[in-house]
C-alpha cells in the first residue's frame, strides 16, 4: 500500500506529535506552533491524518495517541482468535496456534493493529461489562495499569479479570458481584490488557 501524500500542515503536525509524545500539545498548542488559522483546521488536518493510516488516537481522549511509523496501516486488519484454555505452569494463550482469524476495521483499534490479538469470552463472571461468547479484543503487554482488565494467565488458567495492585499482591476481580476477588497465583502473567469488545447473544459452553 503507497503511501498517502501529507498536505503540508499535516507533516508539520505529525512531527510534532511524534516530538511531544511524552507531553501531547493540546489543539491550541498545535495551532500555535503551525500557525493555523483556527483550531478546527488542525483537528481537520490530524482526522485527515487519522483517515490516511498514519496516527491513532483514543477516541475518549484526543491527547491519547499514537504514531505508526513507517507504511500507513491498511483500513481492514486480520487479528488472531485465541481461545480461553488451559495454558500450563509456564504456558501462554499466545503460544499456540490462533483458532480464527477475524477481519477488523483499523479504524476501530486506539493502537497499532499489531499488538492486537482477540479471546472469546466465557462465562459470566465479567457481566455486564463482557458477556459469554462476546469477541473480546485486547493489546499485547506485560502489564496494566492499577484496575485495568486484563487477559492473563492465573494458575495455569486463561482468564479475564480486572487487576487490583496492593501491598500484599495482585488481587483478581470479576465485574460481576457475584464471583468473590481472589489472590493471583504464583505463575499470575499479563497477556494483554482489554481495549474493546465486539458483543455476541449466544453463550458459550
């Protein structure tokens, strides 16, 4: 896929954006620096930016962003379908061989497509948020902020689960009331830490 061609204020803002990525500008900041004649013409310019694959922002907070180096991404991406299994003492849900491919819009993904990876999830301990046999779309990482939900591995056991950070370790949590917290284990390893969820209306065994 060739590359798209930039307008001028468009490069000036993406090297910006790659500059401050530490310390995101704010709108007025950006017009500042390129001398734009109104804030609506850079947030123009950084969707136009967004449409031609070269940046990503998290669509509930605009300073939350991310530069994808090199070719802008394609507009539809095929990410691997795990299933929620047994893993082993030493195992990963990555490890083995994905049991679908599932064509997803770029656009959807606040991050680069590839660090996405997908779980069907099971069961109804994170009810109401995530609900048996929803497709659950997560961003590969070894660890998540303090009350983040995160796919991980507990006692060998592929799993959902809102992660609390104490003193004592790292207490599991299920959305649903009805499932009491419990300790992490030993062999407890993140994943990746959940993004969004596509819903489904069947269950899953």
């Amino acid at each position: 896929m060739k590359n798209r061609p930039l307008h001028p204020f468009q490069k000036r803002i993406l090297d910006l954006l790659l500059k401050h990525m530490e310390d995101p500008l704010t709108i007025r900041e950006l017009q500042d620096q390129v001398n734009a004649s109104s804030p609506s013409l850079v947030a123009h310019h950084i969707r136009q930016l967004e449409k031609k694959g070269y940046l990503k922002r998290n669509p509930s907070n605009p300073r939350d962003y991310q530069i994808l180096r090199g070719a802008p991404e394609k507009q539809v991406t095929y990410v691997n379908l795990y299933g929620l299994a047994h893993c082993g003492p030493n195992g990963s849900i990555l490890d083995g061989n994905p049991i679908d491919r599932i064509a997803v819009s770029t656009r959807l993904l606040s991050f680069p497509s590839s660090a996405a990876f997908m779980v069907r999830a099971k069961g109804d301990s994170m009810m109401p948020k995530i609900n048996s046999g929803d497709l659950v779309i997560a961003q590969k990482t070894n660890d998540v902020d303090n009350g983040a939900v995160a796919v991980c591995v507990n006692n060998g056991e592929a799993l959902i689960k809102k992660v609390q950070k104490e003193k004592r370790g790292v207490i599991l949590v299920s959305i649903n009331q009805g499932y009491p917290p419990f300790m992490a284990s030993k062999d407890f390893r993140v994943q990746g830490e959940v993004k969004s969820i596509i819903s489904y209306n069947f269950n899953v065994d």
